[in-house]
C-alpha cells in the first residue's frame, strides 16, 4: 500500500509537473511569440497607432509626464520628434526634439487648428492623438521630415495652373521626375486620374484608394513606394507622387510569414525539449526495470546467494550506505527482494539440512529394522533347516529373541509414526485443565508399584496444593514415561531416580534427577538431535532410542522448555518448565 501510494503520487505529480512546464513554456513563448510580433509590426508601421499606444502607456502626475524609454529609443531610430501639449499650448514634454531645433515651445490655437487640418507643421509631417485619461486633456503631436512633400509643394506653386500642370511645363517636369526616379498623378475629386507625368515604372502596380493612404501615413520602408501628396483648396485636384523606395521591400502578408517562422521555431524548441527529457524520462525508469530483470534471471537460475551483486549495490547506494536518489522510488520493491532472496536462500539451505537429514533418518531407520530383521531371519534358517536338531531350551531362548526383536521393530515403528504426529503441531493436542501434581505422581506410582522395576528406586516431591496447567494428558503422561523409562535402560539396578514439582518464574517446573551413569559431553550435546541421525545401534534393543527426541518435542507442543544437565559418573537431571 505504501509503494502504491508512493508511486501513484510521484506519477501524478510527474504528471502535473510536466503539464505545467509545458503549459508555462508555451504561454511564456507566446507571450514573447506576440510581444515579438507586436514590437516587430509597430516597427514596420510606425507610426501608426504608435500614438495611442503612447498615450494609454503615460503616466502624468503634477504636471509631469513619464513615457516608456522604449518610446524615447523607437522615435530616435526612426529619426522622428514627440512633443506632449497641455491644454495651455504648453510643451509639457519632447523626445528628440534637440535635432529639431525649428519646434515651437508652445502651440497657438490657430497652429493646432491647422496642424489638425492640414497634418503638417513646417516641413515635418505630423500625426496627432488627443487624449482625456487625466483631468486635463493632452494632445501628443508625433512628426518626422517629409522631403517628398517639401519637393511636391515645390512643384505644385512652381508647375501649377488650375490644379492641373502647366502644359508648356509638362517637359520639365518630367525630366525632374525622371531624374528623382518619381511619378506624378493629378487627380479630380471623383477620383479621376486627369494626368500622369514621370516614367510609370515607378508606380508598377495599381493602388487603392486606401492603399495610398495607409503608404502616406506610413513613412518607414514597409512599402516599396513612398507616397506623398497634396490637395488643391481650390481647384479640388490633388497631386500624387510616387517614390521608388530601395530600401523597402513588400510585406504583403508580413505577419503571417512571421507567425509561421515563430511557430516552426517554436515547435523546434519543444521538440528539442522534448527529446532529450523523453530519453532521460526513460532512462530513469528502465534502469531499475533492466536491475529487476537481471534479479529475476539469477533467481530462475537459483542463484539467491548472488541475485544482488556488488555492482548491483553500487548502482543502487552509495559508499555512506544510502539509497540513491534514482532507486529511491522503489524503495520498498529493492527492500522486498533483499528479504525475498534471503528467505530463499534460507530455505534453499534448510531444504538442503532436510534432505540430508530426511536421508540420514531413512539410514538410520533402515539401518535400526535390519539389525532385528536380520537376527528374526537368521533364526528362521535355522529353525527351518533342521528344527529337530535344537533343544527345547534352545528353541525357547529363539523364540524369546524373536519375540524381543518384533516388539522392538514395533516400538520403533511406533515412535516413528508418534514423532510424525507430533511434527503437526497443535493438530493432535487437546489441551485441557490439568492438575499437574496429580499427573506426575500418577506416572511414578506406575514404575514404583511395577515389580519389574523393584530393583530401582522412585521418589516423588509433590505438592500440597494442586499446580494447574493447559496440557494434553495423553502426551504428558508419554513425556513422564520416556523421561522414566530412560532412566531405568541406561543405568544399572540400584539407581535413585527423584520425581519434583515445583514453580519456577511463574512456570511450571518438573525436575527427574538420578544418580546413574551420567552422559558425556558429546551424548549430551547430541541428545535431542539423535533421531535426525538414527538410533544408537549399539545399545540394547530394549527400546527405540528415540526416547528424548519424543520428550522434546511433547514438551514444545505445549510451548514449555527442556534442559539436561550431566556428567559422567554424576548422574542426569532433566528440568521441564511450562506455562502455568
């Protein structure tokens, strides 16, 4: 769950990080994309609208006014003036005004009225934009040198007669047009060209009506002709000259061109983007997903032991012992196969102890049946040979040591499916309330009233209130009887052997101490592990061997603890504690 959460959090905001990059570098390249474009197109067109533009980007305040140096540089490059007037006539501000030394510093209502009129002042043509954004209204008079007027005016007091040209002047001034590579239209007011004087050629195409307005009102090089012209008061006609412009160039369609050139740039930059963080995006991701790939190959091998290798580490921590940055996410997953593989190899080892053990243990059975079987077959040849050959007291002693060998084989089988009962754990235990004074000294009374047994000597320390426990009685009384048993076939007749009860930290404690034979070191290291190596074939047949490894085991289905104590020539004290 925690993984999942991780992971679906660090997706989504990956996620959303990346949409928002996106959408952040796309909004701030259209911004520049437009901002581009309109400083481009003002550019071009300057001044047209320019003035607006101007007037809504002014600050005014106490008489003073502040506009944008961006302004102040534009109209410089453009070698053009700015002159702000108050509603007194006043210039409140210019803008290079200094290489226009022939401004006014103040304007008459007259000079206004004409200069709205006739959109020139002197030998500059000039645009004008009033403006009522503050208490008083301010009126922004832009101008720049129009020497094509200047020459047309020139012309028109020179050449003209009745708002048309001279007839016997026509000669003249062609040549002058000609030699200014320039070209003259009269025109009535219908709209009429009633004469054309120059080399056509520099009028090579037909123009509107408004074509010829926005060229006139346009004075930089966004057209490839220069256009000026001058209107008869009296007459009505209106001269129009054209003016090859070298320097310009055609913008039919300028801003599309240039939308299209920002758009292919634009989309080369994502892609650029794109590129390089869609490889590293992959990168980050396959690198763990190709560790994880080899991992599970060394585990379908088996190799469990090496499915995290020393280059494997150093890929993922670094030499403080730290998880990379780049792992980090897969915290939990790398965490996961570290206790994966080494449950496995775990097991791996264990199931390896099994077997070795599983087959120690069929050796040891194999090995514990054959020696009675092959003393049961022996006596059989030879009872089947020649049966009238052996006394009756040779045929009773055969029969005894038959008779001793199957009960063996039988108790031997028997302990072997009892141990397989117990390794089920709580599947056969019934546990129960149980009096545990009353149990013990039951299973004592057994061996003291059995007149086998007369030959050793049973002592039993209870005590005076009962001691209960949860215990399955069936089982206790079997511990009780191995612990016993074991007692009488490993010691000789006289022995003592001490029954106790007693609590100890709150268990239950029994305690079975004799002062037999004792055990060595190494038996009593190996006592409990004996049937993973078989019986001892050595001692008596007089049971299986198996005595103490069934002891041990009833005693930790009951979730108790078995310690031994022994030495030779001391005697053993068995101590057995379980829960109360």
């Amino acid at each position: 769950m925690k993984i999942r959460q991780r992971m679906s959090f660090h997706f989504t905001y990956q996620l959303v990080f990346y949409s928002l990059l996106i959408v952040t570098v796309t909004l701030v390249a259209g911004l520049l994309f437009i901002q581009n474009m309109r400083t481009n197109e003002l550019r071009r067109n300057f001044p047209v609208g320019a003035l607006q533009l101007i007037a809504q980007e002014t600050k005014y305040k106490d008489g003073t006014i502040r506009i944008s140096a961006k302004w102040g540089e534009l109209i410089e490059e453009k070698g053009m003036w700015l002159q702000v007037v108050s509603a007194e006539g006043d210039v409140i501000y210019g803008a290079n005004t200094a290489p226009h030394s022939t401004l006014p510093a103040s304007y008459s209502m007259t000079q206004l009225l004409e200069i709205e009129e006739t959109r020139k002042l002197g030998e500059y043509a000039v645009h004008t934009q009033l403006s009522f954004a503050y208490e008083q209204p301010l009126l922004y008079l832009l101008g720049y040198p129009s020497p094509g007027l200047d020459r047309l005016v020139v012309w028109f007091d020179a050449y003209e007669e009745a708002g048309l040209v001279e007839s016997k002047t026509l000669p003249l001034l062609d040549r002058r047009l000609r030699d200014n590579g320039s070209y003259l239209q009269v025109v009535d007011p219908s709209g009429r060209v009633i004469q054309d004087i120059g080399d056509k050629t520099y009028a090579q195409k037909g123009y509107r009506p408004l074509d010829i307005l926005a060229i006139e009102q346009s004075p930089g090089s966004n057209y490839d002709t220069s256009i000026v012209a001058h209107r008869d008061q009296r007459s009505g006609m209106t001269w129009i000259l054209y003016t090859a412009n070298t320097a310009g160039e055609s913008l039919k369609h300028s801003t599309l061109d240039t939308a299209t050139r920002g758009l292919v740039w634009f989309s080369a930059i994502i892609l650029l983007l794109a590129v390089p963080l869609s490889i590293w995006h992959g990168y980050r991701y396959s690198r763990p997903l190709l560790l994880f790939a080899g991992w599970f190959e060394r585990m379908g091998r088996g190799q469990y032991d090496q499915v995290l290798t020393a280059k494997d580490k150093r890929k993922i921590f670094r030499r403080d012992g730290k998880m990379r940055i780049r792992y980090r996410l897969y915290k939990e997953v790398i965490e996961s196969f570290y206790q994966m593989t080494f449950k496995l190899a775990q097991s791996e080892k264990e199931r390896g102890r099994l077997e070795k053990a599983q087959a120690d243990w069929m050796s040891g059975i194999s090995h514990d049946l054959r020696t009675p079987l092959s003393t049961i077959q022996g006596y059989g040849y030879m009872l089947e040979s020649l049966p009238e050959q052996w006394s009756q007291e040779e045929l009773r002693t055969m029969g005894t040591t038959i008779r001793e060998k199957g009960d063996y084989m039988l108790e031997l089988i028997s302990d072997f499916s009892m141990i397989h009962q117990l390794r089920q754990g709580d599947s056969i235990m019934e546990l129960r309330e149980t009096d545990l004074d009353e149990l013990v000294r039951y299973s004592v009374l057994k061996y003291v009233n059995d007149t086998t047994m007369s030959e050793y000597h049973f002592h039993y320390n209870g005590k005076e209130r009962p001691l209960r426990i949860q215990a399955d009685e069936t089982w206790l009384h079997r511990l009780m009887d191995n612990l016993l048993s074991n007692a009488v076939k490993h010691n000789p007749p006289g022995v003592d052997v001490t029954v106790s009860i007693g609590a100890l930290n709150n268990m239950a404690c029994i305690r079975v101490i004799d002062n037999g034979r004792g055990m060595d070191e190494e038996t009593l290291h190996h006592l409990f592990n004996r049937y993973y190596r078989g019986t001892n074939t050595n001692e008596s047949t007089a049971g299986s061997g198996l005595g103490m490894s069934i002891a041990k085991t009833i005693v930790e289905a009951h979730n108790g603890n078995i310690q031994v104590q022994s030495e030779l020539g001391q005697g053993t004290k068995i101590e057995i504690l379980l829960p109360c």
